[in-house]
C-alpha cells in the first residue's frame, strides 16, 4: 500500500502494527484501503512531520554534521539503536544512529526484542501517552512495563523504579 500510494512506513510496532508517513492523501487511500482488506485498526495521527522516512534524508544529512561538532562521550552504557536494536557504545555509532533514525523506520518490535534478549525486564516508557508499554505487555506479560503517564509525580516514577528493580 505504501508503494503504490506514495507513502512509508515510519515505524515497525509489529508484524501487524505500523505507523505511516506521508501527505493526507496518501494516508486516506491507505487507511480506506487497509480497512476494505480487514485492518482491525486503522486512524490518523496528529503528527505533521514524516519523520523517521527517507523524506527527511536533507534534514538527516543536516542533523549529522551538526552532531560531528558536538564534544560528546561514549554512551555510558550501551543503547539500543531505534532502527536496528543494535547496541551502540561509542560516539561515532550514536552520532550515525541518531541521524538515521530521523530518515528511516523505527523498529520498536526489533527494539524490545533486543533488550529482551539483553535481560531486560523493566521498562518506561517516557513518551506521551502508553501505547508502547501495552504493545510490550501483549507480546512479554511477565515484563514490568509503565508510562511517565502513568504517575502524577516525578516521586512516583522513582519509586515505581526502585520497587520494580529490587
């Protein structure tokens, strides 16, 4: 659908889940067409940015050389890389990673899957809203999983945290 409309896939929930980026149009052929071939969810978004497509590649490119002059470290410990689930440790990684990420899909399900792997067992989602952590408790139930949304204080969170990994 996304080729034959003009669009792309900004991010990868599952094998059944995407977010979609393009112009309106493209995205109301797209949903109509989805829901006539039995998408059990299919609604609009209010972003107006096609981030994380190839449409973005100039400001990618931008964001890059802006980040080689940066003084930065080496994360202090690995961080999995939005488009791939791959560990990044060092600078030069982080800054490719974090430029790639502006033009191409986010793999969330590539993502959890990665720190699952990793022995990753808590997690925070620190977005608006908690759509991730529900799509992380369907496919790992036996994971602990909140939103920031989910707490009323910065406490709360920090004690959530310090509960969930004792």
């Amino acid at each position: 659908l996304c080729i034959r409309y003009g669009a792309h896939i900004a991010i990868e929930n599952g094998d059944d889940h995407f977010v979609i980026g393009g112009a309106r149009p493209a995205l109301e052929q797209i949903a109509a067409q989805a829901a006539q071939d039995g998408a059990s969810t299919v609604r609009m978004l209010p972003v107006s940015i096609i981030s994380h497509t190839s449409v973005l590649e100039p400001a990618a490119l931008a964001f890059k050389e802006r980040l080689r002059g940066v003084a930065a470290q080496a994360p202090a410990f690995p961080v999995l890389a939005g488009i791939s689930g791959a560990a990044v440790d060092n600078w030069p990684a982080a800054l490719d990673s974090l430029a790639a990420q502006v033009m191409q899909a986010i793999r969330w399900n590539t993502c959890i899957e990665a720190a699952v792997e990793r022995g990753a067992t808590v997690f925070l989602e620190l977005g608006p809203g908690a759509s991730l952590v529900r799509m992380l408790q369907e496919s790992h139930p036996q994971l602990q999983a909140r939103s920031l949304s989910d707490f009323r204080s910065i406490d709360g969170v920090s004690r959530w945290v310090e509960r969930a990994l004792s």
